[in-house]
C-alpha cells in the first residue's frame, strides 16, 4: 500500500501512514502493469509498396549532373538560389578575329633585321601617315640611309612633315642606344631639316631593357620608345 498524501510504502497490516498519519492509501501497482502504463503504444506508418522504373520521377536536366569532370563528395547540398555562379570555362578553340576575338597571342619576337626590312617597306605600321624619306626627285632614301655620324634603320616623315628617325635595338643593345640615336637625330636636324623643323625619333626594343627608364624619362620630348612582337592569324583561303 502506498500513502496518497505523501507516497510513503504502508505495511499490509498498518492502516495509517507511519510517515504523515494519514488514513488514505492506495493499493500498489504492480511492476507490469506499471510498465506497461508508463510506456505508450507506438503505432508504424504502413509500408509503401516499391515503385516500378517507370513510376519513378527522375529531376529535369536542369538538375543533371555533368559528367566531364570527376565529382567531389560534399557533406551539405547548397539550395539553387545559394549556389556561387559558376566561372566560365576556358575555351580551347581560338575564335577567328574579327569575331569578338582577343588579340592574337604573341610569338617569339622576330630578329632586329627582319623588323628593319617590315618597316622599310610598311612604315606606316609604325605610325599612320609615316613614309620613307624621299630625295626631291621622289627617290626613296630613307631605308637604311647612310649619314656622316653612322647608318638610320630608318629615316621616314611624319603626316605633318617633319623628319623622324627610327632606329630598331639589337638584343644586345644597352642604355646606350638613346646617346646612338640622339647623335643622329642631331646630325638630321642640322643636314636635312630645312628652317630648322624638329626632328624626333622613335626607338624599337624587341624588350624593355634595365636602367633605360632614367635616360629616356629625360629625352621623352624627342625619343619615343616602343616594343615590337610579331603575331600568328589564320584567314579562310575562297577558291
């Protein structure tokens, strides 16, 4: 017998509580019945029948899974709306020019002699409006042209006129090529340039070259400086 008041066990021959005096008590429930109130009954939801091939819903290909690269295992699946964009991939194939294409990748630089020869004959790829240098005659003199103080790659006039030196570096070539051409460009000033027109002149390096920076900073109002590479295109051949 338990005590009601204060759950105190009664003796079976007692009809009082030892603990609180008090005459209510309740029968004790025994073990089983006990355990089986204290514990509900637990009811499973009913099977479900396994699904055909052909009652199962595969995702959309938006969902489809790109197998040209190897998956890596992710403990958490990002929902599509926190998902990073993807980088674009890099393509393999070079687009045509003239299609949204970048600028061809460079080659190995060509040799100081091949770019001479390319400016004598094309000088306006130097310059729009630059042409050889002509006698008064209209004889072209300005490739290679031969002066007092040492020869000119090439000695060219600009779309205003004026004379311009250009002269192309050898790889070999230092600092001292800027004291090179100003010699000449000092020659053509006094020789050639008639009422004492301004000459300037244009250096081509196939690199940028070290301690040339302080130099040419402190003649940029007469030598310009320029890099030169030679690019490989492809164009369609119409038979």
């Amino acid at each position: 017998m338990l005590c009601k008041v204060c759950n105190t066990r009664v003796p079976g021959h007692q009809s009082s509580c030892p603990n609180c005096g008090s005459h209510t008590l309740v029968e004790t429930p025994s073990s089983e019945s006990a355990l089986t109130a204290k514990l509900p009954e637990i009811e499973f939801p009913p099977e479900e029948p396994e699904k055909d091939d052909a009652e199962i819903e595969w995702a959309d290909d938006s969902d489809s899974l790109d197998l040209e690269e190897p998956l890596e295992p992710t403990r958490e699946t990002a929902s599509p709306a926190s998902r990073a964009p993807e980088a674009p991939k890099e393509s393999r194939i070079a687009t045509p020019p003239g299609r949204g294409a970048a600028a061809p990748r460079s080659l190995a630089p060509p040799d100081a002699a091949a770019v001479r020869r390319m400016l004598c004959e094309r000088p306006a790829m130097l310059e729009p409006g630059l042409s050889v240098y002509t006698s008064e005659k209209g004889t072209p003199l300005g490739a290679g042209y031969k002066s007092a103080v040492g020869g000119i790659d090439l000695l060219a006039r600009d779309a205003n006129g004026d004379l311009v030196v250009v002269m192309v570096a050898d790889p070999e070539d230092g600092p001292d090529v800027i004291s090179v051409i100003l010699q000449r460009i000092g020659w053509v000033r006094k020789h050639l340039s008639p009422n004492a027109r301004p000459v300037r002149g244009v250096v081509l390096l196939d690199e940028v070259r070290e301690g040339i920076s302080y130099a040419a900073s402190a003649v940029s109002e007469t030598l310009s400086f320029k890099t030169y590479r030679i690019a490989l295109a492809f164009e369609d051949v119409d038979f």
